[in-house]
C-alpha cells in the first residue's frame, strides 16, 4: 500500500454494505485501528455529524478521499 490509511482520513466505501443500509460511496471517518493495520473502525455521520454508523472494515472496502495533487 503506497498510502497506509490513517487514523481521521476521510474514507469512502467501495461497496454496498446493504445489512447497514450504506451504499457504496458514502463517506466516513477512520476513528480507530484494528489488527495492527488490518482493519479500521469507519464512522458516519450525517450532515449535522450525529453519527448513525461505526463499523470495523477491511481495507479494501474503504478508499481514502484526497483533496490535494500528487507530490512529485
């Protein structure tokens, strides 16, 4: 991983998690690290930052939200 994700990225789901009525894309923030890396506690919220959600995920079902270009 070029990137590790790390503890307050801003996070996007990369897939359906229909039993938790989220879809892929919605928008969460890492609050916690898990098995040294291998998981990551997501919280969402809404748009008054109440949080409905907080799920453990794998990394490959989150991709980290950039708001900056590349250093090169």
């Amino acid at each position: 991983m070029d990137h590790p994700i790390k503890l307050l990225d801003v996070v996007a789901l990369t897939e359906d998690l229909s039993e938790y009525h989220l879809r892929r894309g919605q928008v969460g923030t890492v609050v916690d690290i898990l098995a040294e890396g291998q998981a990551f506690e997501v919280e969402f919220s809404d748009r008054e930052g109440r949080t409905f959600e907080s799920l453990g995920l794998r990394p490959e079902q989150i991709m980290v939200l950039r708001y900056e270009p590349l250093q090169i």
